[in-house]
C-alpha cells in the first residue's frame, strides 16, 4: 500500500497516473478533472483518518447492457459492458473487525464483520449490502475483516448504470486485496454482490450488472446454467470506434414498476410453461411458431410477442459478439438497432400500460431515428417501462445529439460514457503495484 502523503503530493505536482488514460481516456479536461477528483478523495481520507499512514486506491466501474433485454430471467444471453464513469474508493485495513465507510452523500457506515448475520432493519441499505459482501465471503472460505475507506461515485443514480452493483462489487475488492491477496476471481466477486443485494438487501436481482462492473470490457454472459453462467470478454477496443455511448434519461415515474417488470417474466414462463418447460431457453423458436395457433387458446398474445423477443434478442447476442469480434462496427450497429425496435414491438417494455399518456422512451427512441439514422444506434436501457435509452452516436454528432435531446427532456438528461477495458481494480500512484 501507497504512503499517503506522498501520494498526495504526487498526484498534485506531477503528471497524471499511468493508469488514468486506460479509466478514463485521452481527453486532457477529463484528466485533469479525474485528478482533482482522487486529489480530493486522498484529503478527505487524511481527515477523516488522520492516524492512517497508508492506503490503497481502489476503482470500479458502472456497466451499461447493450443486448439481451430481459432475456437473463429465462438463462439467456446477455451483452453489457464496463463504461468510464466509476466508484472510487481510498482503503485501508483495520485491526478491530470494524468497516468505517464515509462516502459522499450519505451518512458515515459501521458495520462489524464480527456479526454478519441478517438483520431485518437493515433491508434496503447500504449497511445490508456491505454486510451481505462479508457475510457470503466468509461462508466461501475467504477472509474479511474490518477497514477505514471514504467512497465517491461518478455513477449517476437513476442513470441505468447501476451504480449499486458498482458500491457491491467495489466493497469485494477491496476485501479481496486487502484480505485475500487479489486472489479472488472477478466472477466470484460479482456472485458475492448479487448475493448481498438478493439476501440482505431484499432486491431478487440477476448477475448482469455486477459481472460487467468486476471483469470490464464488453462482456457477454450466458446463463444457461445460473449458478455458473459462462462469462466471454469480448476483444473490442471501443476508444477507437469513433463513437459515444450517451444514455438519455427520458424521466417518468419508477416508483410503481414492479407489477410491470414481474409480467415480463410471467409472460415468457407461461409461454415456457405450454411446452412443459420451465424457462424459454429451453423451448426453441420453431417449436412456438409450429404451435402458434393452440398457443394462442392458451396464453395471451402480448405473452407469445415476448417470447419471440427473447428468441430474437438472444440470438442477436451471438451475432452483436461476432460483430464487435470481427470489427464490424455497423453491422453492430445494425443489431443495436434491431434489438431496441424488438424491446419496444415485442417486449412492450417502453412505457406501462397502466401510464399510456407517458412514452418517453418511445419519444426518444424515434427522436434518435431522425437524429442518427444508419449512422447510429439506440435502444431501451435496462428494465424500460420509464427511465433510460441509450444511443451509439458517432463523435462529430455527440455535441448536437445531446443539445437536441436536452432541448426534450431537460438539462442534465445525458450522460456520454466510453466503454473502459478495465473492470474493478486496486490502483497505485503508477509505480508499480497496479492491477493495470
């Protein structure tokens, strides 16, 4: 672990980190506000633990999906990826057992690994969380123990970018390296953060999120076998693809999602269900369009329009794979597209049925149409129903993109990202003990 102070003053004097440019970019105004982010998170630790000589640097990425909407719930295929908006996180060990987490915007958090059982007061909080990361690496056979950290996030809240799984995952490796020698697998890291969340916290979520935040890159996951989905990096070098990733937060209401997001799966497993089978991975897309009119006496039609989506979307992850694999960048490009008109014709997860007066995920979808054309993508981002799109917009339309959007959905709406190779890392002051 680095001395603090002269890190400190490392940081301030000198040129940026060796590692700075593969987080965060090339651009010199990015850098520059990167360091001054660091700088001010290393002063924060010096006050808030001013007996703590030295520490280590630790940063983990967002994640946004880019293929495979709501195909994960019935072991399919997903594609996501790591983006350069991050959790970063100053760390040191502690003796006494005792977790003392200050992160900006929240109040300072206690959690004693010496009593990692559930506590039902603490569903739904970052203390459960925490809790829950310690809890499952014990029961695995890892280390835990307690450590002093001051915490901040580029990751919007809201956004999409799932800045929880970002704080799960960032607490894993911090306990990996601090504990455990780095030994742990990003994989393992990101299954201990779903645990948390699903066990302690009380949100049944799946492991896309956190899989794409530990191992970076473009990821595809494959859920054929839950418990031990296959997880791909994909070799694709984003930062010269002449693109921007900006995901357009369209607003709506989020508050009253669940009933929509359950149907989504109910819908798939009925259709599942006809043929005997428990999950439509497990059924194929000529088995349904063979028995489409029995099927229809049976289940809904919205039910069957679902299943062909997770047929075609989880296809489309193969393809979107091979396409980025073999630098077709517009072809890409093209599954993109074909993925985000099936979400909004056959998913129907572009705004709640019970809301119809409210569509902005249509609006700007069919807004980016008319902005980008073939020279760009955009589909639904996430779980849909309201909230988030996200656009594959080429470098010399970005600006005017984001002012026409903006112009829409208010100031502050977009949040251009880059894909980052890196997934969850400890991180040096360059000289030498970086994961990068």
């Amino acid at each position: 672990m680095a001395l603090l102070l002269p890190l400190y003053r490392r940081f301030k004097t000198s040129l940026f980190p060796n590692w700075f440019s593969q987080l965060y970019g090339q651009d010199p105004a990015r850098l520059q506000e990167e360091q001054t982010r660091w700088l001010n998170l290393l002063s924060r630790f010096q006050q808030r633990f001013p007996g703590v000589e030295q520490a280590a640097l630790f940063s983990t990425p967002g994640r946004t999906e880019v293929g495979g909407n709501h195909t994960d719930h019935n072991q399919g295929r997903v594609l996501a990826a790591a983006v350069d908006r991050d959790v970063i996180a100053v760390a040191a060990p502690a003796s006494d057992g005792k977790i003392i987490l200050a992160s900006e915007g929240y109040p300072l958090l206690e959690v004693d690994t010496r009593d990692l059982s559930v506590h039902p007061n603490e569903r739904g909080t970052t203390p459960a969380l925490v809790r829950g990361v310690c809890a499952r690496l014990a029961q695995l056979g890892y280390a835990v123990g307690g450590f002093r950290a001051v915490m901040t996030s580029s990751v919007p809240k809201g956004s999409g970018l799932s800045s929880s799984a970002a704080f799960e995952v960032a607490v894993a490796t911090i306990l990996n390296h601090l504990y455990n020698g780095g030994r742990i697998p990003a994989l393992t890291c990101a299954q201990i953060g779903q645990y948390a969340e699903n066990v302690y916290f009380g949100k049944p979520c799946g492991l896309m999120d956190q899989t794409a935040a530990a191992v970076g890159g473009f990821v595809s996951i494959d859920f054929a076998e839950p418990e031990h989905p296959a997880v791909h990096q994909v070799h694709y070098d984003f930062a010269h693809s002449g693109y921007e990733v900006i995901i357009v937060e369209t607003g709506g209401d989020h508050a009253d999602l669940t009933a929509d997001y359950a149907s989504i799966r109910e819908d798939m497993q009925a259709v599942a269900a006809f043929f005997g089978k428990h999950v439509l991975r497990e059924v194929s897309r000529e088995e349904l369009l063979r028995h489409l009119a029995e099927l229809r006496r049976q289940v809904h039609d919205r039910a069957i329009l679902r299943a062909l989506h997770f047929f075609d979307d989880n296809q489309r992850v193969e393809e979107q794979v091979a396409a980025l694999e073999a630098n077709r960048f517009d072809q890409f490009l093209r599954l993109v597209r074909e993925s985000g008109r099936s979400s909004w014709m056959l998913l129907q997860n572009g705004f709640s049925h019970r809301k119809p007066e409210h569509q902005g995920i249509p609006l700007a979808q069919a807004i980016s149409e008319i902005l980008l054309g073939e020279r760009g993508a955009w589909r639904v981002h996430g779980g849909g129903f309201a909230g988030t799109i996200q656009a594959f917009v080429p470098k010399d339309q970005a600006n005017e993109y984001i002012q026409r959007m903006e112009a829409v959905f208010g100031r502050g709406s977009c949040y251009p990202v880059s894909i980052r190779q890196a997934g969850s890392v400890r991180l040096d002051d360059g000289e030498g003990d970086s994961q990068l």
